[in-house]
C-alpha cells in the first residue's frame, strides 16, 4: 500500500470542519485570473444583494479590460484592475483588503494564491482542482486551519439540478442505505486545443502530456462524497486503486492538427484516454470514477448512488426504489414519469433558485446556485457546503491515482486531511 504520513496539527491552528465566519453583510470581493470562467462567475455574481466586486486581476490586459466593461453595464463602476505581472496579484490584496476572493486563474497557481489570500485576511473560492499534488493540498488546509479563513474549492457540479435531487432524495431515506457509487468526468474537449477562444488548453494540456491518471477528478466525486457524507461524521476516505487505458485520443488529434515540431507533438502524451479508480471508503464502501477527456463519447458524469434499496442514476437521469414502489429490478422510472419525482423530491433550493438560475445561465444554472449559496452563507455567518478538507479529499485523486496507475494498480492511501477530526464533522445538509 501506498500511504503517506501526517504531521501533527501546528499549534495555534484550528480544524476547520464546521467552520462559520463572522457575517459579512456587504461581502468586498476580488478576482484573480478573468479568463473565460471568471468572466461567467463575475457577471453573475456582481447583481447579487450584498456583493461589489472591488478588484479584477489578470496579466493579460485584454481580460481586465473585457470584464470590467461588463461589470460597468451591470452597474458595478467600483472594480479596479491589476496584473502588471505575475504577483501583482498580492499588491491588489494588499490595497483593497477584499473579504473574499476568486480564484480562477490555471491549476498551477491554486495553491498559492489561495494561501496568499488566506495570509491577507481573505475567505478563499478556488476552481477546481484545489491543487493538483498532496504537497499544495496539505499548504492549504495548514493555511485555512493557521488563518481561520474560508478556503472552499467551488464545486459547482454538486449544485447541478439532478445531485441536489439525488442529495434530497438520499437524506430522506429512500434508495435505503448507500453502499455504493459511480462518477465521471467524461467530455470529450480535443476541440479546446485548437479553439482560440480556449486559453486554458494552453496550460492544461501540458498536464496531459506529462501525467498519467485521473487528472480532473472532482466534476464526478463531489456530490457522490456528499450523498456518503464522506469526511464528516460517519464515515471516510480510505485508499484507491486505478487504471489507464493507452493514450491515442489526444495525440491522434495533435498530429492531425499541429505541426510535428509543435509542444503537443513533442513526445507521446501520458495520460490515457479513459482513467478509473475504485475508492474504498473507511467503512468498506466502494466508488467507481473515470475521467477521459478526448474521445468521441458523449458527456457523463455517471451521477449514480446504490443503496441497500434502491439506485439513483444519470445520464439518463433514472430512479428505482423497493421504498418508492418498485417490484421488479428494472421497474426503472425515467423519462416522462420523473417529472413526479421532479415534484415530490427536487431539492428546496432548485425549487426556489432553479428557473431563475436557468434563464441567467442556461444549463450553467448549477453556477448561479452555488454563488447564491456562498453569499448567503458569508452573509449569515454560516459554515459553507463544502469544507477546505473535501476540496482536499476530493481532488487528491489525481496524485492518488497517479502513483497508483504508475505501480500497475497498487493501492494509494488518502492522506486524512482532518488529523482524524472528521468524526466531528456532522452530515452534510444544504439548506434552502
Ligand atoms: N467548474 C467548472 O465548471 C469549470 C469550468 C472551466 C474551468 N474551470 C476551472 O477554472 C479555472 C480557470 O479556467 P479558465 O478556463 O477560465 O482558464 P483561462 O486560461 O481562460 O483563464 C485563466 C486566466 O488566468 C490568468 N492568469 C494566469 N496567471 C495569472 C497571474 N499570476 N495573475 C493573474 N492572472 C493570471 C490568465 O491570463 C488567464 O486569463 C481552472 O482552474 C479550471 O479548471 C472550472
């Protein structure tokens, strides 16, 4: 078994589980990197009760300039720009003291951004991953516990309509007891490397050409770890064993569309098509996770939760339970027949946010959800939905499932980013 050890928690540093900062009424909030996911999330958020967006920071000019002209045509005249180079990031946390800051910049940078956010007084919203290696994953939950700051990775999928209706339905009793579950990322986004309008395959497709496992893992896990309440109360994450298949995807594609001196065609990418880990829990439950990004299948996340009595499953989104009246094992609902289902058990939050989130973001309604989400928890001084150690959890499966498929499946165990303080965690609930 692959584990690694932990050392104990510095003095002076609190665990961070149920965490509530004091309410913020009007929340001062700063971006760094205003690629094209800052651009969604800050239009977004700039209208909401409560929010001005004080500070925009990207090194590209361009970026700043394109956002803060539409922040302006959503009445928020306030923001200013930084981004002379590299760390003027810091000079921007420095002057405007922001209460929270988004950060969206590439994978690379996560991690110390969020640290020197969390140094500067600042609650911190990172995109996913956290951060790609355990090392950078452990600096920040230190961060977090050292400062007492929010640091929550924004995983916006757990947010989607049909998570919070399986989240719903899971807490109210009816597949029974969860025993098992299957996630994904699977989108097929070969196209990113030639869309100019893409910048992230810029940086993004270098981790493929130089790792190999699952490298985006936490679109599929995050609202699989919230219907098992994995890292709070009852139970955890344990260890995982994983798998590539060979890489063709990306490569057939870089050799039919870039010179052959080009980076991408430099050397034979790593990564495989399609990765899958099998996750044992501490309690002995287990979780399938795939992740392939370049090949023509279409978009899963699987989303499928087992229980002692029934499944929940997506993709087509699907529902059988002996305790909602099923007798047969394929005695499926779906289709038509869920809009039952839609409204006995849609989530609280969906019913009251869903359609206005709909008509600001279309199917990107998920995002719109978890900002409402955010705020209201800043504002009230709640504990947010998702702690500094599930964002932690969640995304050490791509080094987990490296050092794994690189010693022909060995189990790897997860680090307990609580120090054993999980138990004290309670279930997750989103309120509405
Ligand atoms: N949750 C989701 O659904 C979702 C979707 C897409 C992307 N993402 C995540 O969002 C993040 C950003 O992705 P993107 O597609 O917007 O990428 P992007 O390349 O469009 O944007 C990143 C921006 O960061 C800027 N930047 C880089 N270094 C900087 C620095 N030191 N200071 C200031 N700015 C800096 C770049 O100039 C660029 O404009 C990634 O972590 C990605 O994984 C999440």
């Amino acid at each position: 078994m692959i584990s690694s050890t932990i050392q104990p928690r510095p003095e002076r540093s609190l665990y961070m589980g149920c965490f509530a900062a004091p309410a913020i009424e009007q929340i001062r909030v700063a971006f760094i990197g205003m690629g094209r996911r800052a651009q969604h999330l800050s239009t977004l958020l700039a209208p909401m009760e409560g929010v001005s967006i004080v500070g925009i920071c990207d090194i590209k000019p361009e970026r700043t300039e394109e956002a803060l002209s539409i922040l302006h045509e959503l009445a928020e005249p306030s923001a200013t720009c930084y981004g002379k180079d590299e760390l003027d990031y810091q000079r921007m946390l420095a002057e405007l003291k922001p209460d929270a800051v988004f950060i969206t910049v590439g994978w690379n940078h996560h991690a110390t951004v969020a640290c020197a956010c969390m140094e500067a007084g600042a609650h911190a919203f990172v995109e996913v991953p956290l951060a790609t290696s355990i090392k950078d994953l452990w600096q920040i939950v230190d961060s977090s516990e050292k400062h007492q700051r929010h640091c929550m990775m924004m995983e916006n999928a757990n947010y989607g309509r049909h998570e919070l209706l399986f989240l719903n339905m899971v807490r109210l009793g009816l597949i029974g007891e969860p025993v098992h579950a299957e996630g994904a990322y699977i989108h097929d986004l070969r196209f990113t490397l030639t869309d100019d309008n893409r910048t992230e395959s810029e940086w993004r497709t270098r981790h493929y050409l130089h790792r190999n496992g699952n490298l985006y893992p936490t679109h599929g896990l995050g609202s699989l770890s919230q219907y098992m309440n994995l890292g709070r109360g009852c139970d955890s994450f344990s260890h995982l064993v994983s798998m590539s298949s060979s890489s063709r995807g990306f490569g057939n594609y870089s050799s039919e569309h870039f010179p052959a001196d080009h980076e991408w065609n430099s050397q034979p990418f790593a990564c495989g098509d399609i990765n899958t880990s099998i996750i044992q829990t501490c309690m002995g439950r287990s979780i399938m996770l795939q992740w392939d990004e370049c090949s023509m299948r279409p978009y899963t996340r699987h989303n499928f939760i087992q229980g002692t009595r029934g499944i929940l499953a997506g993709y087509p989104t699907r529902v059988i339970s002996e305790l909602l009246g099923a007798k047969e094992h394929d005695d499926w609902t779906q289709g038509e027949a869920l809009e039952a289902i839609y409204k006995q058990y849609d989530h609280p939050l969906w019913k009251r946010l869903g359609a206005r989130g709909e008509e600001l973001a279309g199917k990107r309604a998920r995002d719109y959800i978890m900002l409402s989400r955010i705020v209201h928890c800043l504002r009230r001084g709640e504990p947010l939905d998702q702690n500094v150690y599930e964002g932690a959890y969640w995304s050490s499966v791509a080094e987990l499932s490296e050092r794994s498929v690189a010693a022909a499946g060995e189990p790897a165990s997860f680090p307990d980013f609580t120090r054993g303080d999980w138990r004290k965690t309670p279930g997750i609930i989103i309120h509405d």
